[in-house]
C-alpha cells in the first residue's frame, strides 16, 4: 500500500532541491532511492522537510545516504516528526540545518 507522500526534485543553479511531504514510510523507498542515486558526490543537496508528517527508517536511511554520498547536505525547516526521529537516534548534530 502507498503511503501518502509526495517528493520532489529540481535543479537550483548547481544545486539539488529535495522537497519531502507526507508520510515517509517503506511505500515511499523507490522513489528516495531514485534520488539519492541521481546525486553528483560534488552536487550540493537541499532537503526541504518541512512537509513531513511521519517518518521512519526509510526516511533515516534516505539522509544518512546522501549525506555519505554528497559534500553538501543542507536540511531546510525540518518538520518536528523528523528532527525528534533525527534527535532519537542521536543523529540530529550530523546533519546542517537550516530554518
């Protein structure tokens, strides 16, 4: 079953823009993995989390990915249900955040 979610891609001068809504869960892997593969190593990232409404491992797993693929990852206006996800597993001084 789909979870109800909408992720978006778009290029920004030499930047990548990720925007996340809904709820993150498994139903949503394909298209993150979609994205954390199409990702330069030397492209800067955006993540817009500020749509998120639920999350699990597969979002967690979606950022540590990129944040190990990429020299720039930028988390902008993460929601409160991914920041306490972030800030439970201790990972949440890992990440550059932006409000």
């Amino acid at each position: 079953m789909r979870g109800a979610w909408e992720i978006t891609e778009e290029l920004e001068d030499d930047s990548v823009r990720v925007t996340l809504k809904g709820e993150l869960d498994l139903s949503a892997w394909e298209r993150l993995e979609e994205i954390s593969m199409q990702v330069g190593e030397t492209t800067p990232v955006l993540v817009d989390g500020s749509g998120v409404t639920f999350c699990d491992s597969t979002a967690l797993r979606f950022l540590v990915r990129l944040r190990n693929r990429t020299e720039s990852l930028t988390l902008v206006r993460p929601s409160t249900a991914l920041r306490s996800l972030l800030d439970m597993i201790g990972l949440l001084d890992a990440f550059t955040i932006v409000e």
